[in-house]
C-alpha cells in the first residue's frame, strides 16, 4: 500500500478540474490499457493525489476505480463530484459524505409493485471517523467573499442508480424517497467505486457537493451557477481529508506497535532478532543493541502456500454450508481462490505477486468474515503480499 497516495477519482471534467486546480506538479501516468490519471500533491504537503476521470456511470466507474487501486494500491480511494438533494436539509453548496452507498435499482418487479432490494456499502470506519473530525474543525471551506454562508458537511446515505434523477412527482421519484427516506443525495457512480473498494480491500470514501435538488430544475441557470461552486466544495473537503489520512497513515506506520520487538527491555535499550534478514540501525546514539540471527523459520514454499490455500477453500465451503456466507460471495471467492492457486504453482515472473493480488481480492470479499479474514492473512503475506 502506497501510505503517501490517495485515489481522488470523478466523473465529469467539470468536478476533474475543482480537483486538478488543488494539485502541485501534475504528471501524467497512463496505465497500459489507456486510461490516464495525472498524479501531483496536494499543494503546501507531501500527500500525493492520483486523479482520473471515470465518466458518467456505475459500471465505468467500477472498472476505473479497480484499475486505479490496482495501479497505485493507495491509502484510500475518494469519489468526488455533485450530487442532487433528496430533502431540503441539505443546501445548494453543502458537502454530503456518504455513511453508506445504496444500489437503489436491485428490485424485484411484483404483481402489487416493484419491491427494494438493494445492495449497500457501508463508508470505512476509519475514514467516517476522521471525516466527522474535519466537520467539526470546519476549517476545510474556501474563504470566497460574496458567497453567502459556508457550506456545511452533512453525513447520511447516499443513493446510486443508472439513470439521471430530475423530477420530485415522477413514479420513479416517489419510489425512491419512499424506500430509501434516509439518503441525503442521489447520483450515479458511487455504488459502482463502492464495489470495487470491497472487491479490492481499498477503504472508498464518497463526497459529493449539492448542485441541484433533483426535482426538475437540474438544467436551469441555477444549477449552472450552483454545478462549479458544488464541485469546489467537494473537492476543497476531499483533499483536505485525504491531507489527513496520509498523515495518519505515516504517523501509524512510524509508531512502535505495543509489545512489537519489544524484549521487556528499559527505554534506550533495543534488542532486534531477525530470520535470514539484513538489518540496519539508525539513531543519534544506540547502546547495548544486541542483534541476532537464525536460519529458521524458512519462508513457506510454494507447494505449502498451495496445501494451505486447499485448506482455506473447506472453511470457506463450511462457512457457506452454515450460513455465515451467501452463495453468490462464495462463488466470487472461489474465483480468486482459484486464481492464486493456480499462480502459486507456476513458476515464472511475477507469479507471486499475482498471487498475492488474488488473494487481497479475495480479502475485499471476505472482510466481513473475520474468521476467515484471520485465517487469510498469513496467506496474503506468504504470497508476498503486505497483511
């Protein structure tokens, strides 16, 4: 994981441009199949930014966010753009950060009516925590005069679906607030980049700035006016909250974890055992360091991580025979299960690591399990993949 990188992703040129206008020294990365993002920080700080654009759309989305986290393999990825409101409490201006994406369109069409059944992603909590932090400080906005109030953060559902929302006395209209009553916000993209964090074990956060409120005025001159300052706005909150997350995710990587090489030594005393490694001590003094080797214990070889993956695959099949897995997960599962199997047992260039993105695949898919999470780990990590 790249812990100074953060995907920002948008669908419009438009909320591209709120984006790029925050970044120092943009550089062009075009991946090999075309797609092109322009990777620079976040001006005045060290965090770097992998813009892209993904076009209007769930599935578009989808593969650009997969793509992109496969690319950079970041600290998180941010979708950011407008959004139309469902409900008055959110101004023109406002900034919606998604607590959850709902996939509004699974249905199931009845005699008495089309009946909900959506798909739902809940937002990180990590990030829902730091994201309620920053409202608090309410020191992310820019200082515009002539703009009226300053836009606030509101947090709640946000709803995603394929066809663009412009009416509050439509069948469809009414459906939506009737069924999903909560959400804040509706648009087009964020279940799609949702799917692709939880297939891929990237946190996804969704900002979404208010242009319109969906109910018919959505090409008038004040959704005009109200588009670039909307896309502003989440693009002023998105990088200041990626701002943040790269520094905590430094500052978690610098901090001795608790009991982590830790020989019940007084401070000022470091003792380091290492296995077939090279080790190197930095500091202003060191004193009394001892450092010892050993051959043992080996890496794992691949025929093991083999006979290990074979074991995985019955706690999945029991997990599916007891219920605590659906079937359609499963199936995705034993997909990537089957995919780093077969990579584990080659031996060519660059096997491992598709292994091992295989299986951090497969830990997107299984994150909500945490027995088999914990039993995936040491996998992962075998395969050369970080835990």
């Amino acid at each position: 994981m790249s812990q100074d990188l953060v995907v920002i992703l948008t669908a419009l040129n438009l909320e591209y441009q709120a984006v790029h206008r925050r970044l120092a020294g943009p550089q062009l990365h075009r991946h090999e199949r075309g797609t092109r993002f322009e990777v620079g920080t976040v001006q005045g700080t060290s965090c770097r930014i992998a813009l892209g654009l993904t076009n209007k759309g769930n599935q578009s989305a989808a593969v650009i966010a997969e793509r992109a986290i496969q690319e950079f393999s970041p600290a998180a990825v941010l979708f950011v753009g407008v959004a139309g409101a469902l409900w008055d409490s959110a101004r023109l201006g406002d900034v919606v950060m998604a607590t959850h994406v709902y996939a509004y369109h699974g249905g199931t069409s009845e005699d008495d009516g089309l009946k909900a059944r959506p798909r739902a992603w809940e937002a990180p909590h990590e990030i829902s925590q730091l994201a309620s932090h920053l409202a608090r400080m309410n020191d992310w906005a820019d200082d515009v005069p002539g703009e009226g109030d300053a836009p606030q953060v509101r947090f709640g559902p946000i709803a995603a679906g394929e066809i663009v929302q412009n009416s509050k006395i439509s069948a469809q209209a009414q459906w939506i607030r009737h069924h999903y009553n909560d959400a804040l916000a509706i648009e087009m993209e964020a279940a799609g980049v949702a799917q692709a964090g939880h297939l891929s074990g990237a946190p996804v956060a969704i900002v979404r700035g208010i242009s319109d409120r969906a109910d018919g005025t959505k090409s008038s001159t004040t959704d005009r006016s109200w588009q670039p300052r909307a896309a502003a706005n989440a693009a002023a909150f998105a990088t200041r909250l990626a701002v943040e997350l790269v520094r905590d995710q430094q500052q978690f990587a610098t901090r001795p974890a608790d009991g982590a090489g830790s020989t019940g030594q007084l401070p000022g005393h470091v003792t380091n055992t290492a296995h077939s490694s090279t080790v190197g001590i930095m500091a202003g003094s060191v004193k009394n360091s001892n450092v010892y080797f050993s051959a043992d214990p080996k890496p794992s070889a691949p025929k093991d991580l083999v006979a290990e993956l074979d074991g995985f695959r019955e706690h999945l099949m029991r997990h599916l025979a007891e219920g605590a897995l659906d079937e359609d997960t499963c199936r995705e599962a034993l997909v990537d299960l089957d995919s780093a199997r077969r990579t584990a047992r080659e031996d060519a260039p660059g096997s491992s690591k598709r292994t091992a993105m295989a299986l951090k695949r497969l830990r997107g898919l299984i994150a909500d399990h945490p027995l088999l999470a914990d039993r995936l780990a040491p996998l992962v990590v075998a395969a050369g993949g970080s835990a």
